[in-house]
C-alpha cells in the first residue's frame, strides 16, 4: 500500500525555546534559498531495519514542519516502483530520481544528517558547487561511474566522502550514479566488500578512496577508478595574497588564526582533512577547561565556529610545496599563497606498528579510528593496542557499544591516566601485558592476531574479527624537512621559546613540536605563536641577524 505524507497537517500548539526558534529560523533561511522542489521516495519493509526505516520518516518529518519544498512518498518493497528501480533494500531513500542517481541505504542520521542537507542544498539549487578544477577532471568523463560511498553515523569523516559524490553524480546526472551505504543498517554488505573501515568509495565495484579525500582527489580517483594521491592543478589556479599561512585546522591552527586575526594580521588556516584533526575522532574529552564532559567532535565545532568569526578557513586543500623567495609561495591541491609568513600547526598522524598483515587489512578490520568504525564491531571480538590515554579511552569506548574488548601492552602497566585506568578496570576489559602483536592474520578481513610475549618469547593466537591500533602519534614534519628546518632527537620540529624554526619566517605550533600532546597546550602554543608572529612581521627578526 502506498502512503503519501503531506504538509498541511495541523500541529498541536507548544512553546518553543529560544534555541530552538533560532535554530527553525536558521533552516527556514536555508530552504528559501533552494529555487526548486525536492521530491523523496522511500521503500521500506516492516520488520527490516524499522529503527532506521523510522529515522528516515523522522527527519524527513520535521524538514516538512518547516518548508513544502521536501516531499515525500512512501512505498513497501514488494511495489512495481521497487522492482522497476531495483530496490531490494529497506530502507533505501531515492532522493530527486528525475534529476539524479541518488539513493540511500539507510537513514540520514548522527554526522549523516549533514550529509543529508547538503544533498538537499546541492540537488534543490542544481549547483553541484565543485571547485573550478574538479569539474574540468568531471566534464572529461566518458564513461559510467557507479559509486558506493560507505558510512556510518558516529563517522565525523564520512560527509565529506559523501558530499563528493552527490555533487559528482549531480553534476554528470548523465554518467554518475550515488548509493550511500550506512554500514550499521547494511553490515552484510560492508562485509561483501570488507569495508570495516569507513569512509571507502569504491566505483565501478573498484576501490578508489580509503577514508575522506579533498574534492580534487576524489574526482581524479574517479576518473582514473583507481585511488589517486596527487592532484597538481592548472598553472592559473587562484592565487590569495595575506600576512600568515597557517598549515593545520586542528586546536594549535585554529587558535593560532583567532590570535593571529586578533592582532591585526590577514591570516588563513589550510587543513588537508576533517577540521579538529584527532580532537574529532575523540569519543569524549573530560579534561578541556570549560568542560566536564564534551564530545570530540562537538568541541571541534565550537572551535571551528568561533575562529571562523575571524579567520578565513580552506579545508580539503594539502600543502604541496612552499617556497621561500619574497616571503612564501604556498602551493596547495587548489590554489596558491603569496604570504609573509608561515606556521606549521600540521599535528600528527597515527603510528603504525609495523607488522605483517597490517596494510594489507587496513580498512578490513585493521583501524585506527573505534569512533569512525567502532559501531561495525557491536558484538565482536577486537583487539585495542596500546597502553596510553587514547588506547584506554578508545577501549572503554568500544566495549560501551558492545564490542568484545581486549587490550594488548608491550609493557607491564599502562601509563594512562589514574581516572581512566579506574574506569577500565571496572569495565572488566582483560589487558594481556609485556605483549606485541607480530602479525594481523587474516585473507579478505582481519580473522586473528600472532602474539609474542616479550618476558618469555612465548607465542599465541587470539582469534578476533577487528584490530584497533593507538600507540603514538608521529609527528607531520614533512613539509618542515622540506624546507631545510631542523628536527629535535625524537623527530620534531626544532623551534625556540616563540616557536620559530631554524628557518627564518616559518613556525610550529602543536604536536609537531613534541611536548605535552593535549588539546590545551596546543591551544596555548597557538596563541603563543600568533602572538610572536605578529610581533616578529612587526619588526622582522631576519633582517636584524642580516644586518649583523
């Protein structure tokens, strides 16, 4: 039977807080600004998947509240539409099916909600808003792509993979086609394609992406159906002129462009990935003044809202190459920076433990994100390596949502925090101690682990379906090396009391300098930073050694 939802229905009266008004206010803007009507199709089947069946009618529900530009249509599996489209899938949501190839298996809810009103904006305006390069790589396509972007909603990374693909598949209506797995309605299916790491894409039944990709590499990627690392724009790329770069949108960058704004100076901060950098793929930080208890994610916005009052901010731009000369050329994957200034804010990655088996099962099993693809592994055995604060909080964070948990530490003890060491051991998670992994064993997907302990030599295999990896970060010194900057013993970026570099007119901020890796202190060295730069551009500290 068909059900069709309207927009006239009448509402009971109730009062609404301030936030929320202002929150209303805020869409209704947001959708007087889309010219054209969305239409929405969704198939579903009782008894499979209703939770996210419900979720889906649920927002879709409450955008209707505010504007008639959405509509829906509802329809059970077993309908001609169903067979006519192919859908076999509950839920699975067609959005605009005259206008594009986009459907969603699952519900756009948790950082999907994102997803879902940027599919809205972009399908509504019939602006797919890639940036100039992107779409001349588009317009060459001469052949079909079929998409598959995998998420999951506890994913802070996944929107942007999935933006990707809407604005490609709006683009080319004619070549492109979109489906936007969420792996926790659809596990059977991220199981086929062992994505137990998200985001992936894949074209063409092809892997091209692994986790969340710059606009630029993504549609390369597709064009090339293969994973792409480097996109070198045009030579007439657009170029911005201002007093400071700052490489890096995590807590030492953006702070560093509030102060550096602040203090008079035209600041940028570039950011190749997820804005925030590790603070986002935190499940909860208890330690940030202000704060008892906030999501990673949530404080990055906080963050990223306020320097955004300030500081002008690209994000899925990579810094190619600088260049010294009349100040600094910044060459990025989309344009280029005359700039007087530069500071490196560029964090760390994770470290990899280097064992058999390890890049082989990445994404299939082998993760270094439990908030990313944690909710894969809800009644799994997995592994959490490592002994420090983030392996710990990770750990305590999988057996919440029901994961199987195990830790494994090289040494005798952790060297956590006292609180977090409490909160594990009540949890009951085993830890085996004096214990590596020496090699992830597995065919398509992680299956077990070969452990050595490393008091005795004795080895054993622990069979389990997931391997969590949080043993240190190693720091992004790459772009420091390359301009001739030294590093300290332990690999980071060599810099004096106001985060100057051995090389004149660049600095660091953050964990790229070593030290105490906390969200606070990278925050503090930010502002420290800005402020000395402003300072130093004031009365430039190189010309007065030239001058000697």
């Amino acid at each position: 039977m068909e059900k069709r939802v309207g927009g006239g229905e009448e509402k009971m009266a109730k009062q609404i807080r301030p936030e929320e008004e202002a929150a209303q206010t805020q869409l209704q803007r947001f959708f007087a600004e889309i010219p054209r009507s969305i239409p929405v199709v969704l198939f579903s089947e009782p008894g499979k998947n209703d939770s996210f069946s419900e979720g889906a009618r649920q927002i879709i529900r409450a955008i209707r509240e505010i504007t008639d530009k959405v509509s829906l249509q509802e329809y059970p599996l077993t309908h001609e539409l169903a067979k006519e489209w192919r859908v076999t899938r509950s839920p699975t949501l067609i959005l605009a099916p005259e206008a594009c190839k986009i459907r969603w298996l699952g519900a756009p809810v948790g950082h999907e909600v994102q997803t879902f009103m940027e599919a809205l904006r972009i399908i509504g305006r019939q602006e797919p808003g890639l940036g100039k390069e992107a779409a001349k790589v588009l317009a060459k396509l001469d052949s079909p792509r079929a998409i598959k972007v995998f998420v999951s909603p506890s994913c802070p990374y996944c929107p942007q993979a999935a933006v990707n693909g809407i604005r490609a598949a709006v683009a080319r209506p004619d070549l492109v086609s979109l489906e936007i797995v969420d792996i926790q309605a659809n596990p059977d299916l991220a199981d086929q394609y062992a994505a137990q790491s998200v985001p992936q894409t894949f074209a063409n039944e092809k892997q091209i992406g692994l986790g969340a990709q710059p606009e630029e590499l993504f549609i390369a990627s597709l064009a090339a159906l293969e994973p792409t690392r480097v996109f070198i724009p045009d030579s007439d790329a657009e170029e911005i002129t201002c007093d400071l770069v700052i490489v890096g949108g995590g807590p030492a960058g953006l702070t560093a462009g509030i102060y550096a704004s602040r203090s008079g100076l035209q600041a940028v901060v570039v950011e190749k990935g997820v804005l925030g950098g590790q603070v986002a793929t935190t499940p909860m930080v208890e330690n940030y003044p202000g704060f008892t208890q906030v999501g990673g994610k949530t404080l990055v916005d906080i963050m990223v809202t306020h320097a955004l009052e300030y500081v002008k901010i690209f994000s899925g731009e990579e810094v190619q190459a600088i260049a010294p000369g009349e100040g600094f050329t910044v060459t990025t994957s989309r344009r280029r920076y005359k700039a007087r200034a530069v500071l490196l804010a560029t964090g760390a990655g994770n470290k990899r433990l280097g064992v058999p088996g390890e890049e082989r099962l990445a994404g299939r099993g082998v993760s270094y994100c439990s908030t990313c693809d944690g909710p894969l592994f809800k009644g799994k055995k997995v592994l959490m390596v490592g002994g420090g604060d983030s392996a710990v909080t990770e750990a305590l964070h999988l057996h919440n949502i029901g994961a199987k948990v195990t830790m494994v530490h090289r040494r005798e003890s952790l060297r956590a925090q006292e609180r977090l060491l409490v909160t594990l051991r009540q949890s009951g998670i085993p830890v085996l101690f004096n214990s590596e992994v020496a090699e992830i064993l597995g065919g398509t997907r992680v299956e077990a682990v070969r452990l050595k302990n490393n008091q005795t030599g004795e080895e054993s295999t622990l069979p389990v379906e997931g391997v969590f990896v949080a043993v240190g970060y190693a720091p992004a010194v790459e772009l420091g090396r390359s301009l001739g900057a030294e590093l300290t013993p332990e690999g980071y970026l060599k810099k004096d009391e106001r985060h100057r570099t051995t090389v004149p007119g660049i600095y660091s901020a953050g964990d790229v300098e070593g030290g105490f890796k906390q969200i606070v202190t990278a925050a503090g060295h930010g502002a420290e930073a800005a402020l000395a730069i402003f300072e130093d551009l004031m009365n430039p500290y190189w010309t007065v050694q030239k001058k000697r």
